[in-house]
C-alpha cells in the first residue's frame, strides 16, 4: 500500500504479513511508544531488529520466503544474544542507534546515500559512549530505535521525517505513561 504524502516521495507501507519490513516496523513502533516501560524489550528489540535487518540484508537477491526465514532466524539469535549479553547489547544499541543517525545525518549534508564508513564510524562513537548514558536516555533511545525500524520498514531509511515523527511521538507517549516501573531497570 502506497501513503502519498504532501512533503517528500511516497511511503510504502508493508501489508502482508509475511512481509519482515512489517514485524520490523511494528517493534519499532513498539519500542517507540513503550520501550522504556518494557525494559527487557528495550534490551532485545534492538537485538531483534538488528537481526532481522542484517537477515534482510543478507538475503536480498534471494526470494521472499528466503528473506523470511533469515529475517526471523537472525531476529531471534540477536534477541537472545542481547538477552544474554545486556551489557553488550546496551553497547550494541548505542552503535544502532548513532550508527544510523550517522547515516541520516550524512545523508542530509551530502544530499545522497552517506558512504558506509559515515555509519560504521557513527557506530564506533555509540559504542564506546553510549553504555554510560543508556538509563538516563532510555525514553529517548527506545523512540529513536524505534523511529529508525520504522524508517526502515517503510522504505525510507535515510528519511529525517519519518525518524523524527515516530520518536517525537513516542517520547510524548512515553512521557504521558509515566516513568518506567520494570523492576529490571535498577
């Protein structure tokens, strides 16, 4: 389904359920409205997303059912790999969410797709500082994660707006909710 928008190109929005841009979507919106209520997907949705993007990636020349099943194989090993490794996966979000900040960011100011070094070096940055900021940042961490998946699924990865909508919405959720009380977080 085509969302035909007054500023910038056309948002396709994934329907079918057997899309991944749409399970990426829908923990991105997740994450956005409600990560920092649920700290433990605030921990592996990340992983998730991560996983399920590297898996479509990967399996992009391949057919759909291809893409799926790598989609959803390395979705789930990089939910339990965050589980299990949180400290890690705290490091591995902060390289996510700069990484791809990175991206948009160069995207902005070259007026094209930012070299692939823009976003590792990006990444390099939010692993090493991120891990001390993540609590006081998890409101924001989690709307922008999740307005980054979003981005994604909708086709529109480098979009400023689509980022910026998502998590400006979910941060005023969040902070309409309240505070997180998820006894993990302390």
């Amino acid at each position: 389904m085509r969302l035909d928008l007054p500023l910038g190109p056309p948002l396709d929005l994934p329907t079918d359920p057997g899309d991944p841009h749409l399970w990426v979507g829908a923990l991105g919106l997740a994450l956005a409205f409600a990560g920092s209520r649920l700290y433990r997907l605030a921990i592996v949705g990340p992983g998730i997303a991560l996983g399920a993007v590297a898996g479509l990636e990967i399996a992009a020349a391949l057919d759909l059912n291809a893409q799926v099943v790598a989609a959803v194989c390395l979705g789930v090993l990089g939910g339990f790999l965050f589980h299990f490794v949180e400290r890690l996966a705290i490091a591995l979000s902060g390289a996510f969410l700069v990484g791809g900040a990175a991206n948009i960011g160069g995207a902005l100011v070259l007026g094209h797709a930012a070299p692939w070094y823009v976003g590792a070096a990006g990444a390099v940055l939010g692993l090493l500082l991120f891990p001390s900021l993540f609590k006081r940042l998890l409101p924001l961490v989690t709307a922008v994660i999740g307005g980054l998946c979003a981005a994604w699924a909708l086709g529109q990865p480098d979009d400023l707006r689509v980022v910026a909508v998502v998590a400006v919405a979910g941060l005023i959720v969040q902070s309409a909710t309240g505070k997180g009380a998820d006894k993990d977080r302390d």
